[in-house]
C-alpha cells in the first residue's frame, strides 16, 4: 500500500509518502528541491556516483512514521544538501523547512 499526505510546516505544503512493504515502511517528505528519508535512503550512494545529480536530501534513522520522520535528527546528509543549510542532527523538520525557503 502506498499513501501520499499533504504535510502543513508553517507556510509550506510538504508531500509525505509512505510505502507499505513486508517486513519494512519506506518514509519520504519532499518539499521544494529535495526531500528527507528513512535509513533506507544510500546517502554515500548519492554523494560519490549520482555526485553529478547534485540531489538534496537527508536520512534520519530508526523512523517508522511520517511525523517520527520530522522529529528525528538527520543522521546523514548529502554534500548539495549541505550546501543550502541543511546539516546533520538537525530535525527533519527543520531541514523540510530550509528545503521551502530555497525553493521559493
């Protein structure tokens, strides 16, 4: 089952998905450019072979639900992601947050 929520952080929409998988739940929020994950997120994948894709996102682990998603402090971010702000133990919400400025 895959389900798709509208999340209010202050003045941004930002797009939950959640992915229902045997044994597993993928978590993702997106919001302007790029988006935060569960630990399913391969950060070091995207910093050294997708380099060139210059994607923003961060990884909190040990989630199980959107909200849990934005509580939880970023184990892990990515180097373009880094770039605009968004730093590791940060708040998921705090970097959906950075995501919406620079998009706008």
């Amino acid at each position: 089952m895959v389900r798709v929520v509208p999340l209010q952080i202050d003045d941004c929409t930002a797009i939950g998905v959640e992915v229902l998988l045997p044994k597993t739940t993928l978590l993702a929020i997106t919001a302007g450019n790029g988006y935060i994950m569960c630990g399913a997120l391969d950060v070091q994948l995207l910093n050294e072979k997708l380099k060139h894709r210059e994607i923003i996102a961060g990884r909190a682990v040990g989630v199980r639900t959107l909200e849990e998603l934005l509580n939880a402090p970023l184990e892990s971010v990515t180097d373009a992601a880094r770039d605009i702000g968004i730093t590791v133990g940060m708040s998921g919400q705090e970097a959906i947050r950075i995501l919406a400025k620079a998009a706008s």
